[in-house]
C-alpha cells in the first residue's frame, strides 16, 4: 500500500466560473451539467477557513470574467495576502469597467488571454460569437492601467492555439503580442482534427511545435508534461470547481471528490477517494471505477505505458511552481517574456 501523507497545500485552483459567451468547437463547458460562478461570499468564507492559502489559480473551465463578482473576489483576495492569476485562460472579450483597474491595483499576476488570430475573421473562426477587436481594445485598457500604475502585473501573455487556418498569421501575432506587451504562447490543439495544420515546416520554423498527426497534443511530445503538470495536482494544486466540488486536477469533468463548501477544504483533500486516486497515479493500486481518474485518457497511457507518477515529479512540480512565482516577482517584465519566448519554443 502507498504511504498516505496528510496534505495542507498553500496553493490551490478555485475557479470562479464555467459560464462563457463564446461557443469553441471543441470547448467542454457546454457539456457541463452544472454552470455557475462562485460568489464573493463563498470566496471569502473558504479563503478565511484556509489561512495557510496564499496562491489561487480563478480559471478552469468557462470565463473568469463573466463572474459579476470579480472585482469583489480579487480586492478581497489582495487584502489577505494572496496572489491570484487567471493561468488556465481568459477570452477576455467582456470586463466590467472597474474591473480593468482592480486587476492592476490588486496584483492579479497573470493572465493567459486566448487570442487565435491575428485578424478579426480568423479569430472568429474558432473564437465563435468573439470579437477580436474588443480584445485587443481591452488588452490596451490593462495596459494603460499597468502604465499608471507603474506596474508589471498582470503579466500579459497570449495564448495561439495553433490551426490550419490561421497558421499564416502567427509573425503578425507575434509581432503585436511584442507591441501589446505580451508573451507569445503557441499551442496544439486537443483536437488535431479541427482546421489541420497545413505547412508544417512553417509551424515548426515559427513556433517551434512538432504536428505529427490526429491527437498530436494527446499522443506524442506533450503527454509527458500533461500528466506532470495536470496530475501533480491531487498534490500539490488541488482543482475546485465553482460549487466547492473538489474535482482534483484541472482535467476532470467526470466526478469529484467531495465539497469543500460542504465539509472542511483538509478533510476532502485528504479523504479516502482523494489518496486512492493518487494511489492510482503511483501505480502502487488498481483502477477503481468510483474515482474519476479512472476514465481519464492520460489515466489510460499511464496504465498502458506502465509509467506512473514519481515522488521526484510531485516534488519537481511543486518547485518549478515555487520557483515560477519567485522568478515572476524578481524579474523585469522584460526579461520574463523573453525567457518565457524561450521556454515556450523548447516545451519546458
Ligand atoms: S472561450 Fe474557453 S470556455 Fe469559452 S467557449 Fe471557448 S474554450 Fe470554452
Ligand atoms: S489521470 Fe486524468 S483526471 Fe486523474 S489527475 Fe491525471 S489528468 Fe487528472
């Protein structure tokens, strides 16, 4: 049997919304049977019940901004001591107006902003119902605020998934990303089937991504660093959903674990089904159907390939989080984005 560690992480993923105005072809929010936003209550009432909290991802599934307390939720979040960021992704499409300056004035550390496209109708095509323009115009909006404010935060960056459809414009991304003080992120698609890549070579030259075939992302270079970064959450990032469902990592919309709104945020992430899932990724017990991971794709290669989560991963991952943060604090914005090109082309 493995060795069941009692866990009190400092960081954890509380999103805050799964509501979205937009409709991506391959978006899983649709198919959520429950959608809501997390009130500033519930945010606030969790954050003092968990003092040893100092770091909340707000975005899994859905739209962070869309939360019409947001603006509560971040000023509240700042007054604690802990720092927040919007990492899983935003479309950023619609903000409260007061919202463009609380995300400044309260240090929101960074945000992923989805941008697939360098043009108003190639976003659009994957971006349904998006307005391309009402992105850029509310990027510049953060961005006069981070100017007045003398700030670096929130650090920009612009996530490109990449297609076949847009994979001419990605120089002229690049180039506005750099003019809109942005890093540039380029991304496989979970689907490989939507809008293939057309010019490989190119994509590779520009990017620095390899697309070999259908599930690209699932199947070949990625799939490592997926089960490194999605799996180590159990440990060391627990995923919440809006509800107060603990749902484990940021991957699974098949089950929880139990509530933390419900019972004491420790007890769930420390209960039976919570350690006999990270059992399941050690390898050290077999599948069991009542945990979600069970019906998990990376579950699934993990189990095929014999290859298990390791204590030096857990640990890995929890530094390289730790040393992010450090980094990102110390480092002129400058410098992170360079670096952050740098990593992004080598798939660290
Ligand atoms: S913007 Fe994100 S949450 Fe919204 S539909 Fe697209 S993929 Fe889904
Ligand atoms: S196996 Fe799947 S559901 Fe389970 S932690 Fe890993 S990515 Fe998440």
């Amino acid at each position: 049997m493995f060795k069941n560690i009692i866990l009190n992480p400092r960081m954890v993923r509380l999103e805050v919304s799964t509501l979205c105005q937009l409709d991506c072809p391959s978006c899983s929010v649709k198919k959520l049977k429950k959608k809501g936003y997390l009130t500033a209550d519930k945010f606030k009432k969790f954050v003092d019940e968990n003092s040893v909290i100092k770091k909340i991802e707000l975005s899994n599934q859905g739209e962070v901004f869309l939360n019409p307390d947001l603006y509560e939720i971040i000023r509240y979040a700042y007054e604690k001591g802990i720092s927040v960021s919007v990492n899983n992704g935003a479309n950023l499409n619609n903000v409260e107006d007061r919202v463009f300056e609380a995300l400044v004035k309260y240090k929101v550390r960074s945000i992923i902003c989805a941008i697939d496209g360098a043009a108003a109708e190639t976003y659009k095509k994957y971006r349904a119902g998006g307005d391309f323009d009402a992105v850029i115009d509310n990027i510049k909006r953060i961005n006069f605020y981070k100017s007045k404010y003398h700030s670096k935060y929130p650090l920009l960056h612009w996530q490109y998934i990449v297609f076949g459809h847009n994979e001419l414009e990605i120089p002229q991304a690049k180039k506005m990303a750099r003019e809109l003080r942005m890093s540039f992120k380029p991304i496989i698609p979970w689907d490989s089937t939507i809008s293939p890549v057309n010019n490989k070579e190119f994509v590779k030259r520009e990017t620095g991504l390899e697309f070999k075939g259908i599930n690209d992302d699932i199947e070949n270079q990625e799939t490592s660093y997926h089960l490194f970064i999605l799996c180590t959450q159990l440990w060391n990032y627990p995923q919440i959903q809006w509800n107060g469902d603990m749902l484990g990592c940021c991957c699974n919309d098949r089950g929880n674990f139990g509530n933390v709104f419900e019972q004491s945020f420790l007890d769930v992430l420390n209960n039976e089904s919570m350690n006999y899932a990270r059992g399941m990724l050690r390898g050290v017990v077999a599948g069991r159907e009542d945990i979600p991971c069970s019906t998990c794709v990376f579950y699934q290669i993990m189990k095929e390939n014999r290859k298990w989560i390791s204590s030096s991963q857990i640990r890995l991952a929890k530094y390289r989080q730790k040393f992010i943060e450090i980094f990102f604090k110390l480092a002129p914005e400058a410098v992170i984005y360079k670096i952050m090109a740098f990593l992004y082309s080598k798939r660290v």
